[in-house]
C-alpha cells in the first residue's frame, strides 16, 4: 500500500471504505486509459499516413470549434 493509499485510508475511517475502494478503481482505470492512449500515440508517429490522417481530422474539429469566428457573417 502507497502512502497516498495509507493516508487516504486513515482519513475515510471505517464508513469511508466504500469511497477509498471507488478512488482506488478510478486511479486504475484512468492508469489504463494513459497507457492505452500512450501505446495509441506511438502506433501513429510510426506512420506517417497516419499521422497525416489524424492532422487532417484535427483540422476539421479545429475549423468546426471556430467555425463562429472564421466566417461570423451568413453569405
């Protein structure tokens, strides 16, 4: 047990465990969720289409997000 994990459990007390025990989860899951999205992230710098895919898709949530500003006026 961590020390986080160790003050955390002198903190919550006996009624605090369900708590403690859904902190716990919350830190594995989001452990899992970094290390998916790391493993994700080097998949696409190996490869340049995708790479390339991925820049055009973030410049269509770029252009739809500021869509107001990049043309405020109805043609």
């Amino acid at each position: 047990m961590t020390e986080e994990e160790k003050s955390a459990t002198a903190k919550a007390g006996k009624g605090g465990d369900a708590e403690l025990e859904l902190s716990l989860q919350s830190r594995k899951f989001f452990r899992k969720l970094l290390r998916s999205l790391k493993a994700t992230w080097k998949l696409y710098r190996s490869s340049k289409s995708g790479l390339a895919g991925l820049a055009i898709v973030f410049g269509f949530f770029f252009v739809a997000a500021f869509a107001p500003f990049i043309s405020p006026y109805d043609p």
